[in-house]
C-alpha cells in the first residue's frame, strides 16, 4: 500500500498537491518539497501549482459568501461571531488581512466568506489572494526542500519506533490546536475589553448582517 501510494504521487504529484492545496493543507506541501528535495517533482513547479490551489480554495470561499448567503446563515451559524469579528478586522486593517488570513488558525476560511459578503472588489481581493497564495507556498515548500533529507531521516525513524512517534506527533498536534484555541480566545477578550460602545454596536451590527 505504501509503494503504492509513492507510486501515486510520483504519477499524479501535481494533480494531489493543486487538489490538497485547495484545502489549504500545509502538510501536502511539506510532502511536494521533499519530492522536489529528491527530484521527483519540479521545485519551482511545485511552488507554482501549490499556489494556484491555495489560491483556488479562497477563490471558492469568497464566491460562496457572494452568491450564497443565505447558505451561511443557515449551515454556519455558529460561527456568526467569527464572521463579525472578519468583517471588523478586514475594516480596521484591510488589504494586509486578505494577505495573512493563511496564517490566522480558526479564520482561515471565514476571513474569504466574510469578504465575499461585503462590497469588497472581487478583482482585487483575487490579485492579493493569488499573491498571498504563493507566498505560502513558497514558504512552506523550500524549507522542506532544502532540509529533505532530514525530514527522510525522521520520517524513517518514527516508522521504525511508531510506538514513541506516534503519542509524540499526537501531544504535538494537540498543543498547536491548543495554543491557538486560547489565542483566540485571548484574542476575542482583548478586543471586547477595547471596544467602545459604538465598537459593540457595529459589532452587533456586523452580527445581524449573518
């Protein structure tokens, strides 16, 4: 099964990593700079495909939040307050949110839908994506390309003591997902100790709108 997956990816590498890229999946990336590492796909290709699925994957969320919103209404509501506080970020800070909305744990995909539902110009929100895309890309890909052998190394290492590696990887993943839930949480309550009476009402505002 593992040859075979190899097999697949060394087949239809470029097709995976635009696809995996669509969902913003850092770990396909890692897995495209290793290969470009060991000269199974192309450095600057993989950069380049990795980017215009990144850029695709928003392309979709900003579209969704144009045409359908009232899908959003009734399928994510629960996330109404994270799509109060997207439109309140993109009007405070504006372009350089669309830029860094990549690397913001747990807005990643409300930032472009929150977007999408504004007046906000789709021509350019598609030029700061596609930009901030490869980017990304780039930054996710060449550490893995240049430091591949190491990455080998480990890997070929946790196969062999899966045992260790696996709770190891487990606690590690945890801990990321905790960090970010308790920035954003912190996040949440120094904004809400910041605002100002008309601050909440345009965030109620802003609420209403979802």
């Amino acid at each position: 099964m593992e040859e075979l997956f190899i097999g697949w990816l060394k087949e239809y590498g470029y097709a995976i990593l635009f696809l995996w890229s669509i969902l913003e999946g850092e770990v396909g990336l890692i897995m495209a700079g290793i290969m470009s590492h060991t000269g199974d796909m192309q450095y600057l290709v993989t950069i380049f495909v990795a980017g215009l699925g990144g850029f695709t994957g928003d392309q979709i969320y900003f579209y969704v939040g144009r045409f359908n919103k009232g899908l959003i209404q009734r399928k994510l509501h629960s996330q109404r307050r994270k799509f109060a506080i997207a439109h309140l970020l993109l009007k405070k800070y504006g372009w350089p949110i669309i830029f860094m909305q990549r690397y913001m744990y747990g807005l990643r995909t409300v930032i472009p839908m929150s977007i999408g539902i504004t007046k906000y110009s789709a021509r350019k929100f598609a030029l700061i994506n596609l930009l901030s895309a490869w980017v990304w890309a780039t930054i996710t890909i060449t550490p893995a390309y240049f430091y591949g052998e190491e990455i080998l190394g480990l890997l070929a290492d946790a196969k062999e003591h899966w045992y260790f590696a696996l709770p190891i990887a487990g606690g590690f993943v945890y801990g990321i997902h905790a960090y970010f839930k308790k920035l954003e949480r912190h996040f949440l309550q120094k904004r809400n100790n910041r605002f100002s009476n008309a601050e909440r009402q345009e965030e109620l505002t802003a609420l209403q709108k979802i």
